[in-house]
C-alpha cells in the first residue's frame, strides 16, 4: 500500500517527521507532496521547493526512510474543485491520504479517496507558524526541527531571509 502526506513544509518539522513515521508503519511506501511550490521568499511561505525538498530528504535519510518516499513538489491551482484531479496527475498512485487539514479533508472525501487523520503532535510548539514567529523573534527554532533541517535552514540563511521579507519600506 502506498500513502499520500501532503503539506506546504514551511518548514519541515518534529510534527511532520513524528507523523511520517507512523505512517511508515502502515504503508510500504509514502509520496511527500509539496504543496504551493511556487511559493517562496514571503513571510508564510519563505523556503523555495528545491529547499524544502532538500529538508525533507536530509531528514528522511537521518530516520531510515529516504529508500521508502517520493518527494515531489506540486503548484496550487486557483480551482479548488479540479484539486485533487491536478495532484493526482502529479504524483504517482495512492491508496490512501493522510491530513488533518480540513480543506485537504473535504477535497479528498468529495473525491471518494480514503482519507486517515494523523494524531497531532505537541502542536502548540511543532507549527511552521509558531517556528516561523520564533525565527523572527529571535528564539531558540533550533529544537522544533530535526537537525539536519536546521543545518539546512543556516546554511541557506533562512531566518535572515524571513527577517528581510518581513520588513516594510515604510518609514
Ligand atoms: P502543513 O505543512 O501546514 O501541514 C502538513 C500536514 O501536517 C497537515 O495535515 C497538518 O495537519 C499536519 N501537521 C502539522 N503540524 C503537525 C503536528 N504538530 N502534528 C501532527 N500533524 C501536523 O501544510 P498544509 O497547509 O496542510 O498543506 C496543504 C497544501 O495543499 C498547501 O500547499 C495548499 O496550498 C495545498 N492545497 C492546494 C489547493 C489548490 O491549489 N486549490 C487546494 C487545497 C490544498
């Protein structure tokens, strides 16, 4: 069997890998679909596609699983309705997916595909949002990520970035 794990990984997180890795007791095979690829260098959504891929490899390779998952990114399409059809043209076949996001929930259920709805994980502190605002604030982001996605993170400079998208030119 071969599950479907969407999400924008902005940035990948402790939350993703612990939902990754119960989901790799239940299926032989996973695809990380990477949501809104074209998105990147904004204050939601500051890694590009080509990093968080790299975040999402680096850390599968760190837990055993990189043999075991596709990665692929997938644009947004502004049709909500014709989604799950654009994905599905994307990515190789699934059998199941695994969201808790409540639009990903309702496209797939109106689409007949099975749909399980992973535990969450600390969600207080294991967000993008929460990490994001820590980064820009100056706190400790580091224990939120694995580690090899915070080496990425320094390397490429990212909360520099996420502090320069943030300004505004106003005075
Ligand atoms: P995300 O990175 O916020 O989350 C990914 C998944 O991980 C979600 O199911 C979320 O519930 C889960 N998660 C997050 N933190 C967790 C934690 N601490 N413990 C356990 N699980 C946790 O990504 P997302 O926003 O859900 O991504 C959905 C993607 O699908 C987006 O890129 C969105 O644009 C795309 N989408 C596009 C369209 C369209 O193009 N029309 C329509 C629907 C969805």
């Amino acid at each position: 069997m071969r599950g479907l794990y969407i999400g924008r990984f902005q940035p990948y997180h402790l939350g993703h890998e612990t939902v990754l890795q119960e989901i790799s007791q239940e299926m032989e095979e996973i695809v990380i679909a990477i949501g809104s690829a074209q998105e990147s260098h904004t204050t939601t959504n500051p890694f590009t596609a080509g990093e968080r891929m790299e975040m999402i490899c680096a850390s599968l390779r760190a837990v055993d699983l990189r043999s075991r998952c596709y990665v692929i990114p997938v644009e947004d399409i502004n049709r909500n309705s014709i989604w799950v059809a654009h994905l599905q043209s994307m990515i190789p076949q699934f059998d199941v997916v695994y969201s808790n996001n409540p639009l990903v929930v309702r496209l797939f259920s109106e689409a007949n595909v099975a749909v399980r709805k992973p535990p969450m994980c600390r969600r207080d502190v294991y967000s993008g949002t929460v990490i994001r605002k820590t980064m820009r604030e100056g706190g400790d982001w580091k224990r939120l990520v694995p580690e090899s996605v915070a080496a990425i993170i320094i390397k490429i400079g990212g909360v520099e970035r996420l502090s320069s998208v943030s300004k505004s030119d106003a005075s």
